[in-house]
C-alpha cells in the first residue's frame, strides 16, 4: 500500500496457525486490528510473535485486498 511504517502491539498470535493480530494507531486513532502472517516477521530462525510485542510494520494487502502488516519487525520482547 505504501512505504509508510507504523508501531503497533501483538493482541494474539498461535505459533501453530502462524498468524495473529496486532493492535495499532494512524494520526493517533485506533484502527481495527490488523492481520499478521508468520511469512510477513523478519527475524532469524524460527518466525513468531509473541503477546504483547511491540513491533514495526508495512501495511499491504492480502489476496482479497483486506490490509495486511508486512515487513514485522520486533522492537521489545
């Protein structure tokens, strides 16, 4: 969607399922939830997220063109 990044806090992830959901803001007003997929973390070795990681993240879109995060990035354990 664009090359903007945004913060954001893991609500839930299932390492199993490999995707989960993160809680974020734009200008400062919450924003449903967005979705995550394990192929979207960069990280070394094994990719998951943890509840209530702080990340940085891209939006993009998933096949229905529903927003998606991509380009995860964990800031805090």
């Amino acid at each position: 969607m664009s090359d903007e990044k945004f913060t954001g806090v893991v609500v839930w992830f299932d390492a199993k399922l490999g995707y989960g959901f993160i809680v974020w803001e734009k200008d400062n007003v919450p924003q449903k939830d967005l979705f995550v997929h394990f192929s979207d973390v960069v990280c070394e070795g094994f990719k998951t997220l943890i509840k209530e990681q702080k990340v940085s993240f891209g939006l993009g879109v998933n096949k229905h063109g529903d927003p998606k995060a991509v380009e995860v990035h964990i800031l805090k354990h």
